[in-house]
C-alpha cells in the first residue's frame, strides 16, 4: 500500500476517502495520466478520475465535474461522487474541506495564496458550508524564516501577526502557515478543523522544496467520494 497520512476526522465518514501521500518516490504532476495518479489510484482502489489545477499562487477556485486539468487556479470544488480532487505540494498547505450533500474542495495554499485569501474565496465559492476541514503537511513554523514581505503580505490579508509570527527562533522572523490557515477557517465559520503535525522539510518521507530545491518533487493531497 501506498504510504499515506490521514485525518481522523475524515477517516470517519462513510465513504469519503482522503489522504496526503508520504512517499518520496512517487512525484505528482499537473497532468491526469500522469502514471503516478494511476498507481495512487489503484493502491486506493478507486477509479484514476482526478481533477486538477495549473497551480499558480492566487485565489482562483475551479468547480468541476469532470476529471483533467481544470485551468490556473488553486482550488477545486465539487459534488460528483466519483471525482477525487487532487493538489499537489512542496512546503505550501494542502486543506481539504467537507461541506454537505457530497460537496468537498482542496485548496494549495502557499504564503501567497494565504495572503490573496485562497482559503476564504474557495469556502465563498461552495454551495455549503463546509463543516470540517484538514489543514494537511506542509513546512512547520520551525523551518520557514523568511522576509518581512511574507509577514506583511499574509498580514495585510486579516491574519493578526501574534497568530503566525514568531521571532525568537532566529535572526529573522518565522511564519506559521497552518496557524495563518486554520485562523482563517475559523473566521469562515469552520470549528472542526483537524491540523495534521508533520513538517515537510523535516519528515523525510515528503517532498520539499526548500530541502531540496530543484530536486524537490510534489507530493499529493486528494479527496472524493467511492461510488
């Protein structure tokens, strides 16, 4: 079986299946026939109908219905049970989202997508509210410093600085994208949300683009519905 994390506040509904794959081996790209969605597919025993999105740091959201390339974007949302959404990840947040009568999303959400508001535009964009969320893997407060337009920029977005700043771990600041995120799941109204622990830079089995620069792959984050 293929290595993956998961949340057990999704684990819990019947027929949902989600995960975050954790297995350095297998690198995920924009393209559906991509053979690595075909072997996640069939380590998950489901049907290899992903949609996908050009990923490009915005607040672009994608309703879809059908699997393939959905445009530029960051977000996806649909209700057809049998698509499985799928984002692909290197540092920057994966979430997932559970609304009612089938509908879920899965937003990319990097410092820029935090700072254009890819989390509150895509729960505007849902037909439900959605009542239950996954903040996935993805680079932990520890390892990212980074410049004052990274906490300018998220900040200028609503997040106050004492929820995602912190500057006693080095000479410049260091930001918390799960904490920026998860702040802003709870300001669209979202209690149940679940952040999973992992680093991606400091977990071995993850892809990260900051460890490994140009031989970073993409790891994959994915949610649907079985037939």
């Amino acid at each position: 079986m293929l290595p993956l994390l998961r949340a057990d506040l999704l684990r819990a509904v019947d027929g949902l299946v989600h995960g975050f794959t954790a297995d350095r081996s297998l690198t995920f790209t924009a393209d559906a026939a991509d053979p690595a969605w075909a072997t996640l597919a069939a380590r998950e025993e489901i049907p290899p109908r992903f949609a996908l999105v050009r990923q490009v740091h915005g607040r672009a959201v994608h309703r879809v219905s059908a699997p393939g390339l959905a445009g530029d974007g960051d977000a996806l949302i649909t209700d057809e049970v049998g698509l499985f959404l799928a984002i692909r990840v290197a540092d920057c947040v994966p979430i997932l989202l559970l609304g009612e009568d089938h509908e879920i999303a899965a937003v990319h959400s990097g410092w820029r997508g935090t700072a254009a508001g890819i989390v509150p535009a895509t729960v505007a964009a849902m037909r439900t509210r959605p009542r239950a969320a996954v903040i996935g893997p993805c680079i932990s407060v520890e390892q990212y410093e980074v410049g004052e337009e990274v906490i300018s920029g998220v900040a200028a977005s609503g997040v106050p600085t004492d929820v995602f700043v912190r500057r006693d771990l080095g000479p410049r600041p260091h930001a918390d994208l799960k904490a920026a995120v998860a702040w802003q799941l709870h300001r669209c109204g979202i209690t149940a949300v679940s952040t999973l622990p992992h680093c991606s830079v400091s977990d071995p089995r993850l892809h990260s683009y900051r460890r490994d620069r140009g031989d970073s792959g993409r790891m994959a984050a994915f949610i649907g519905w079985r037939r």
